[in-house]
C-alpha cells in the first residue's frame, strides 16, 4: 500500500514537473517568435522618457494604463491625439473631449516632435509589454526556500547536550560504585567541603567582602548612569520603514522630509502628504528589495503591505488614485528625547551652524531600523562645543567682537564654548 | 540543600535586575514629568491614546504668522492664469540664487537632476521615469511657483516643505538652469 502511494505520488510529481516545464518552453518559444526586439526596445526608450511619468502599462496613473491601447482605438485616432490632444479636442472629436473629462480635465501634453514610426513603436511596446524577466522569478523560488533556523533553538541545543553529559557522567560513575570502586563525596560535596574551609578563613572573608563591594559599586553605578541614557534606542516603529532605502539608496536628502530642521526648534516627523509626493507613484517597491529587522525579515510582499499603511493614513485610494478624505495619524516612536528642562535648537545647529546631521544622528543612511546613535548626555553636548571651531566667514555684523574674544582667549578661531557654549543659561533656563 | 537553592535563586534575580536592558526599551527615567513637556509638542498627540494630532490645519480664512496667501487656484486655469501674470517679488541677486541652488539640491535634484535635464537619481534608478528636461517645457517664472505649490501631474505639492521666500528663491534656480540648458 505503502509503496504504492509512494509510486503515485512520485508520477505526480514527474508528470507535474514534465508540463511545467513544456508550459515553460512554449511560452519562451511563443515570445521569441512574435517580439521584434528593436521595435519594443525603442518604443520602451520612447515611453520611458516621455510617457512613463503619467502612464504604466498596467495601472491607471495620472492617465489610463497604456496596456492594449491599440485595440481600444483607432491608429490614427491614437497618432492625432499624441501629437496635440488639445486640437483634436477643439475639433470636436467626441472620444477626445470624453477622455478628458474622465480625467479631470489632465492636460496631456503635445508632443509634435513625435514621427509616425515613433509612435508606432510606442504603440508595439504598449501591446506586447516587457520581456519576462526570469532573474525575478528564480530569485524568488530562492528566497522562498530560504529559512533562517531561530535563534533560542540553539540554546536547547545545548542544554539538552550538557544534561546528556551530566547523566552519561553519573551513571558511569554509579557502575563504577557498584562494580566496588570506593564511594566519591561527589561534586555537591567537594563544594561543600570548600565552602566550609571558606567560611572558617578570615582573610577571604574580608577579600571577599570588598570584592562583593566593588562589584555592587560597579553595577550600582552603571546602572544610575544609564537613567534616562538611552543610546541604541531602537524601538519598533509602526510602520517599517527603512532609512537605508530612502536616504541611502535612493540619496534623498535628509531635509527632504524633515524640512522644519532648517527653520524650527524640531526636525518634525514628515507629515504624510511628503511621503505621498512619491509614494503616489511608488505603491510598490522593487522586486528584490529586502529589509531586515531582528524580529522579521520583509520581503516585496510584507514591504508593499507597508506601503499601504501609508495609503491608510492619507486615506488614498490607491485603486481609484483619489482621496478619500479619512485620514489617520501614524502613531511613529520617539527616539531622540531630550528631557524637558534641556533646550536644544536644530536650526541654530542645522543651518547656522551648517553641521551635519550624520554628526549627531550618526551613519542614519545605513540604518534599517533607525536606533539612537549618540547618548545625548550633557557631557556629550559640551565635548562636541569645546571641540567646534566656529565659521565666521560672512558675518560682518560681529566681526569685532570675534576678533576681541580670539585675542581674549589668544586663538585663531574660536570655539562654540568660547562663544559662550557652555553658559547654563543658553540651554537650562 | 536549601542554601544552595537559596544562593542560586538570590544569584539570579541580581543578574536579571542588571541584565534587563533591550534596545527596544527605554532606559528608566528619573522622575519621568521632567523628561516630557507639558505643553503639546511637535508631532505630539494632544492626549496620550487619542488619534488627534497636536499639529493642526490653521483655522479656516486665517493666515498663520510670516505665511502668505496664494490666491491662484489648483485647477487647469490657475495654472495658465500664474504663467501669465504672477512675478517673483524677491530681488535677482546672488543671495537668493545660492540659497535657491541650497533648495534645489535638497527638495528638486533629486528627481530633476542637479542640471534640471530630468536625470536626477530616482530617474536613474527608475524609481520615477519620464522627468522632464527644463529646456523642452514652456515654462514661466509664475508656472514654475505654481507647480511648487500644487504639484502637476505625478509631482506632489512641496510647499509644506518651503517657505514663500524659498520657493521664489528655487524659481529663481530653475530659470537659470533652464537657460544653460536651452545655451
């Protein structure tokens, strides 16, 4: 019976395998037969650089997905419309003046520059779409297969390895005791017997006082140090964002998002509508994006479902590209706190000053999950004010009082603490 | 016996008061009142667990402080009607167009590239496709401000981003790009 089953199964599994693989070939055949690769290349080069910022193939964007356009209209339809949709709408055409009032009135723009065979090869990449790619979907097979082992697994490991030793060790020791060797005290006794001759020494009992001493002093102490020190913050965020894809991959400035750095006492959590100024266009991310946090691993699937928190919030339809009107707050964790009572300007640092950001923030275009790269003590603030050499150039209005303040302290160039830096007053006040 | 089960147990609790650190955790904090403002802060909630935001809109038909209004609207019209008639008030100098240059680089390059040929960094990694070049747009100082307000097609509003003094400043930017680029 048994094998039986096995057998089927295995002729399943093979003639399963033989299909796909048939399936696999007549499609590749299928699509090296019918594509003229010169004619998609060029019209993709055409439609990258000129349509693609209002249309995809398969998804409406600013105007209707492109995919199949050909069978939906007229060739010459299509080539008058390209290449000045306004005349063809003043002209009365009723398709014409139908389509712009379903998008709102969206101009599209002419383009006049455009040949018939342009336009041809447009319409022949708008029908036949993209090559497959197969890189994408063996990555894809791979990364399914692939699973990381947890890591607490180990740990039973090795405990049940070291309770197999202990045991292996006294049942080898009780044989011994019943083939007669002479009865042991044992390990529990051995131990007994040392605490006892311990316990009578009155020099390891002082030793041992002021060691037990220093070590309390050294944990008591480390730990009052670390009240309200919370370097390496790195809580889980609501949504998982990455700032090694945003301002590390793709380059985006970090003032891009946090605009108010250059103005503002904060550099405020960008609102929502900056993440739509691209996300609008980007619902998806890029085939073999993967971000991994400690907990989980996301892979295109769990990014998009991110991406779609975002769609939430803003409360944008991401099927009819409309606004909903339902919004919601994304609930983001602080990291960077300073207590109350500490008074810290980002645009004084940020656009007087001119300091990096990465200078306090740390390598944050690295960064997977942001976590608090500097302690924010008060020490920390003073080093970084003893150490800065400020820039004086262009400030003509206190020119003398710096030349003053640089001979006062016989320096070239004075530092943010001679400036006054680490007055108690210019932050606790 | 029991001493040692006593030794071992005392043993651990101490270890585990010093070892409870995750970076998924705060530190404890001394007298936590002094730590967080009692006024609202920036991107704060007005009570903890509400879903109101403490940022709010200004109220209806008022002004917030060193904002200027914009009288044009967001519609197809507005748009032709900013192209004609609106005018940069701020002075053509140096100032303004470093500055401006500042801007660009930060809230523009990155998609319309530090020249304004289209050729920014997500044009290159394909993340936006179709950014247009400066030179082959028809465009004005009073279009160029009116899209950095509104946004024009897939380009989203940037004036939450700029102050009205910015934005004069990156047109400013914009229409010297694009005359190197028509050179």
């Amino acid at each position: 019976m048994k094998s039986v089953y096995l057998h089927n199964r295995i002729s399943k599994l093979l003639l399963k395998s033989v299909t796909f693989v048939l399936l696999f070939l007549m499609s590749f055949s299928v699509y090296s037969q019918d594509v003229d690769e010169a004619k998609q290349g060029e019209g993709k080069k055409l439609f990258k650089s000129l349509c693609a910022s209002c249309h995809k193939l398969d998804k409406k964007l600013v105007g209707p997905a492109l995919a199949g356009v050909e069978e939906r209209r007229e060739n010459d339809w299509l080539k008058k419309w390209i290449r000045n949709n306004a005349e063809l709408r003043a002209s009365g055409d009723r398709d014409a003046v139908a389509i712009y009032d379903e998008y709102n009135g969206a101009n599209m723009n002419a383009f006049p520059q455009l040949t018939d065979q342009d336009i041809d090869n447009i319409l022949y990449y708008t029908t036949v779409g993209d090559p497959r790619s197969k890189a994408s979907e063996s990555t894809e097979v791979v990364a399914t297969t692939q699973k990381e082992a947890p890591g607490w697994l180990i740990y039973i490991l090795a405990a049940i390895i070291v309770t197999a030793f202990l045991i292996i060790a006294s049942l080898l020791k009780t044989i011994s005791e019943l083939k007669g060797a002479p009865k042991t005290p044992g390990l529990l006794g051995n131990l007994h017997e040392l605490w006892i001759g311990v316990k009578q020494n009155t020099f390891l009992h002082v030793v041992g006082t002021i060691f037990f001493l220093l070590v309390a002093a050294y944990i008591g102490f480390g730990s009052l140090f670390s009240v309200g020190v919370d370097q390496g913050y790195q809580p889980i965020q609501p949504i998982a964002f990455s700032h090694k894809i945003h301002a590390g991959d793709n380059q985006i400035d970090c003032q891009y998002c946090h605009s108010s750095a250059k103005h503002s006492k904060h550099s405020g959590i960008p609102s929502v509508n900056v993440c739509m100024n691209c996300h609008k266009n980007i619902s998806e991310v890029a085939e073999n994006t993967v971000l991994v946090t400690e907990e989980k691993t996301y892979r295109k699937a769990d990014l998009d479902k991110e991406i779609q928190k975002i769609y939430k919030a803003a409360g944008w339809n991401s099927e009819t590209l409309e606004y909903t009107g339902e919004t919601e707050p994304i609930k983001w964790i602080r990291i960077h706190n300073l207590p109350d009572f500490a008074y810290f300007n980002h645009s004084q640092h940020v656009t007087v000053a001119g300091v990096a950001c990465q200078k306090c923030h740390g390598p944050v275009e690295t960064m997977e999950e942001l976590y608090q790269f500097s302690p924010l003590t008060m020490g920390w603030c003073i080093d970084c004010h003893r150490e800065t050499k400020v820039d004086l150039k262009g400030n003509e209005y206190y020119q003398k009082i710096h030349e003053q303040l640089a001979k006062k302290y016989g320096v070239e160039q004075v530092t943010a603490a001679q400036l006054g830096g680490l007055e108690c007053g210019k932050c606790h006040y | 016996m029991r001493k040692y089960i006593q030794f071992s147990v005392t043993l651990i609790v101490l270890l585990g008061l010093t070892a409870c650190s995750s970076k998924r955790e705060r530190q404890p904090q001394y007298m936590p009142d002094m730590y967080v403002a009692v006024p609202y802060e920036a991107d704060g909630a007005v009570k903890v667990s509400s879903n109101i935001s403490s940022n709010r809109k200004p109220v209806e038909g008022t002004i917030a402080r060193g904002k200027v209004p914009y009288e044009y609207t967001d519609t197809n019209e507005g748009y032709e009607k900013a192209k004609e008639q609106l005018i940069s008030p701020l002075a053509k100098n140096e100032e303004n167009l470093d500055n401006g240059k500042m801007m660009y680089g930060i809230y523009c390059a990155t998609c319309h590239g530090t020249k304004g040929d289209g050729n920014g960094v997500l044009s290159q990694r394909e993340k936006f496709l179709g950014i247009p070049n400066y030179k082959d747009r028809d465009i004005t100082e009073g279009s160029i401000y009116h899209v950095i307000m509104y946004g024009k097609n897939l380009m989203g509003s940037h004036a939450s981003q700029l102050t009205h003094k910015e934005r004069w400043q990156v047109v400013q930017y914009v229409e010297k790009l694009r005359n190197d680029l028509m050179k």
